[in-house]
C-alpha cells in the first residue's frame, strides 16, 4: 500500500495503481476553493497596519473572561471576529496583521492564539483528480440477482456487513430514529435515495467559514467536490428500503455537518464550529474522518498549532459533555502513533509541505488523538489490520472494516473487491477504503448502542463499544504484502492491543445487550 501523500487530510487510502483497473473506487477531488460566503475578513481601522495577507485564528480565552473586552482587543489588534463561540472560550478571527496572534497573545485573558493556516484566503488546491469509476447497469443487475431475500440489491457487496455482524443484527434492530449520527465531513448528499429516507435536517449545517450556516441545501457537497462525506454517511445509515445498500445502523437518522472547504481543506473553525453545533443541535454520535488542516501533527510546543489543538479539544470535550460520542479514523500512513519520531512529509499542506521529524506524543493528530476521542484503526476482509492503517498501543481504541488491497484481503463472495462499498453523490454507489471507511462502522455501532440504551451517557456508550468488541489477538508476524519483510509490529495481548484496541466492532452485541 502506497503511503497517501495529497494535500487533503481524508481519512481515505491510496490503492495500488493495479488495483485501481479492476475495482470500482472513489477517489477524492482537489480543486480550488474559496473559503466560503463570507469571503476575505477586512481589517478593523486601528493604529495596527495591516500589510500581510488575510488569514484566519483561533483566540482561546482563559475561564472567567468576559468576551466583550477580549473582542474589543482583538479589533484593536487588526482582527475581525467572524464568530464568537463563548461557551468553550474560542473566537474565530480573520486579520491581515502579520503579527496578528503575536499581539494577542499578550492581552489578558487570552490563553493562545494561532493562525489556523498559512496560505492565504481562500486556500488553493491543484491536485489533479481521478473521476470515481461506477459498476455499470449490467454489472449491477448481476449483483442484485445474488441478493439473498431480505437483503438491499448491492448488500452481496458489502463483505464489511458481516464481518461486524450487522446483518444479524438488522434482524433484531435496525437502529432508533431517535439517535442522530452526524457526518462531521466534506458534505452529505442528502437527495440520495438510500441517504434522504434518513436524513436530519434540522441537524444539518455549513460550518466551512467557522460561523454556521443554515441555508436549505449548504450542507450539501457541489459537483466539484469530494464524494467523501456522501459515502461515510451511507456507511452508517444507508436505508434498508429495497434500494441499494444498506448501512451499519439504517434505521437511525444521519445529518450532514460540512467542515470542508471546495478544496478539501479542514480548517480548525471549521471543525470547531462543527463539533459546537453537534453538541446543541440532538446529535449522539460524530464521525470525524479526517485530520485538521494543514498540519497532519500538530506540535504543542509551537504557539500557533498549540492553540489549534486547544480549540478544537474545548470544542469536542464541550460535545461529550453534552453526550455526544466522538469517533474519528486513525489515519492511513501505517504509522506507529506510539514511535518516538515519525516522518511528517505533508505538512503545511496548503502551502509548500516538507519534511519534519515530530514527536506523536507532543504533536498530536487532531481530532484522532484527543482525549475522550474514539480512534478508530482499519482492518481488511481477511479480518487483518489494513495494510495502510495507523496504529499504537494505547492509541487505538477499537478496529473495523475500512477494506485493504484486494490483492492482500480478498473477500469471500459474492464480494469481489477489498474495498468498501457504498453511497456516492447523484444517486450512485462506489468503492472507497480507508481508516476514513472504518471509522463510520464504529459510528453506525455506537449509534446501534444508543438505540438500545437511550438513556446512557457517551462514557457509557464508548464502554459498551470496548467491552462487546470481538478479541483479536496480534498477528505472528504482520507482514501484508508477503514480501519477507515485517510491515509493523503489533503489541499487547489478545484482549487489547496497538493494532485493534479493544477488538472489532460488534453490532450484533450493540443491540442485545
């Protein structure tokens, strides 16, 4: 598995090119994006130039500040809040002062402050991109006619099904319409028709600009845009309504949170704003599959990226607090999150990425590696860790399918590829793999465990997850590609270890016990 190496921060693998001609598989756009409505922040008139490019901040403010004073310093500063979100004590701002968060982290009452990018708004992304390749009419008629009775017509794809023991468990439950997953992601087409059946709306937002917006339809993706976030939400809650396929938990409702930028960006107001709007608008469950723009690790010892990290933990503590659960992907580049020094190649990734060697346990992947968190690693058809999958001992808290590498996992069939199948924008299905597909298992199995019990806390649901979890014991020897050569090494025991946690999901269990 080649290691990803693009300029967005989806949980979603690269395949090897052989693969790429003989299965069907979505694959991530990068074009250029504007940061949103609300377009390039202007200076507010004080005696600070402002003679740099216009970029975005976070202010954290200490406990027991009043806002207003430290808004009033911020102007005064050459800043203009685009939103004020004081119940966690973080300010989203745009300034053009070079020297904007230097200044600001000097008035009282604010505890960091840090620019949330480096390019300038709107980021630009030119990657170019390849177009998802479809089964056709006829291939997918050959599926459907494999259909054993009470299955959707693609469900003979989705080996990931029975490999977390959701179809067992549809036939006890499918899921409450009383618990909410929210996508946090690049959009959700919400006019798919596995996808609408099911789709709150009410939960729904743009957050992009790091202020909400509610405008019927912004949550959606455009035509130049990800499929990304279309495709983790039919993972989790696909109808089982005779079309298609079918999701983890089909019968609980999915909303559409898009945090992204056209470009593919996760910018830290954004996924702030995100996780704030998940906490006070009845969702239950979050999944985060993707990293914080534009720094893959962000370093606490650096100002800047100290006070991303801190911004975005207000804003998902702040949402377990209110109960939700907060899953997110553990990443695709076979990291040990456990090393002492891991290889960063990719970051900043909206300007000029470069080498840096970082500490993972200083410079932490975010939301991934954020306590309270759900980190989730990816395990292939053969019930192995993917071949692309980070792991680490104490990092990872739980495993699900987030397919591999036909060549390394083939699935039984009727399955014919490694990969995950499922809902694509414009009413189409498409393969997609990654910790980015895993995550959402482990999303649509907590969802399955609030159903069941309505009235437990997110501690309580996250325990459930780790305790009715299938043990997987440590491979051998963990060598994927059958070259000779061992691709990680796992530790720890059968119970818990760096490569599965506390095992693989199981819906089965969420829905008995």
């Amino acid at each position: 598995m080649t290691p990803r190496r693009t300029s967005l921060p989806l949980r979603t693998a690269a395949i090897p090119a052989a693969m790429a001609l003989t299965t069907a598989l979505a694959f991530l756009p990068t074009t250029a994006t504007a940061l949103g409505r609300d377009g390039d922040a202007t200076t507010a008139t004080t005696a600070t130039t402002a003679d740099g490019p216009s970029l975005s901040y976070v202010v954290n403010t200490r406990p027991g500040q009043d806002p207003s004073r430290i808004r009033k310093a911020i102007t005064q500063a050459g800043g203009t809040v685009v939103e004020s979100y004081d119940r966690i004590g973080v300010i989203v701002v745009h300034s053009a002062n070079p020297d904007f968060a230097k200044t600001v982290r000097k008035v009282r009452g604010v505890a960091s402050a840090g620019n949330t990018r480096t390019a300038p708004l709107p980021a630009q992304s030119t990657d170019d991109i390849d177009t998802p390749k479809l089964l056709s009419d006829k291939e997918r008629q050959a599926v459907a006619a494999k259909a054993s009775a009470g299955q959707d017509p693609l469900e003979p794809l989705q080996w990931d099904l029975p490999a977390i023991k959701a179809d067992k468990a549809h036939e006890k439950s499918l899921g409450s319409r009383n618990v909410t997953v929210g996508v946090i992601d690049t959009g959700v087409d919400d006019t798919h028709p596995d996808l609408a059946p099911n789709f709150d709306r009410k939960a729904s937002v743009n957050c992009v600009t790091g202020k909400p917006d509610t405008t019927d339809g912004a949550w959606r993706p455009s035509a130049e845009e990800s499929p990304h976030g279309t495709h983790v939400a039919g993972e989790i809650a696909a109808a089982k309504n005779g079309i298609g396929v079918t999701g983890v938990a089909p019968g609980v409702k999915v909303s559409g949170i898009k945090v992204s930028t056209t470009g593919g960006f996760f910018y830290t107001e954004a996924v702030v704003c995100g996780f704030v709007w998940a906490a006070e608008h009845g969702v239950d469950v979050t999944n985060n599959s993707y990293y914080t723009d534009p720094w893959y690790f962000n370093c606490t010892t650096d100002p800047d990226q100290k006070a991303l990290v801190e911004a975005v933990r207000r804003a998902s503590s702040y949402a377990e607090r209110k109960g939700v659960v907060n899953v997110a992907a553990a990443g695709n580049e076979n990291y040990d999150l456990t090393s002492d020094t891991i290889t960063d190649p990719s970051s900043p990734n909206d300007t000029t990425p470069g080498d840096r060697e970082v500490d993972p346990s200083v410079c932490l992947d975010i939301p991934t590696q954020l306590p309270g968190v759900v980190t989730v690693a990816s395990t292939g058809a053969k019930g192995l860790k993917s071949s692309f999958s980070n792991y680490g001992l104490g990092i990872i808290d739980i495993a699900a399918p987030g397919g591999d590498s036909t060549a390394y996992q083939k699935p039984e069939p009727p399955a014919t590829s490694g990969l995950i199948y499922n809902t694509l924008p414009g009413g189409q299905y498409g393969y997609m793999a990654g910790t980015s597909m895993a995550s959402p298992h482990v999303a649509g199995v907590a969802a399955l465990i609030k159903s069941t019990h309505p009235h437990a806390s997110a501690a309580q649901v996250k325990a459930l997850l780790k305790a009715e979890a299938d043990d997987i014991a440590c491979p051998t020897e963990y060598d994927i590609d059958g070259n000779g050569t061992v691709d990680a090494v796992c530790e720890g025991g059968e119970r818990y270890n760096g490569f599965y946690g506390a095992g693989l999901a199981d819906a089965l269990d969420a829905v008995e016990k």
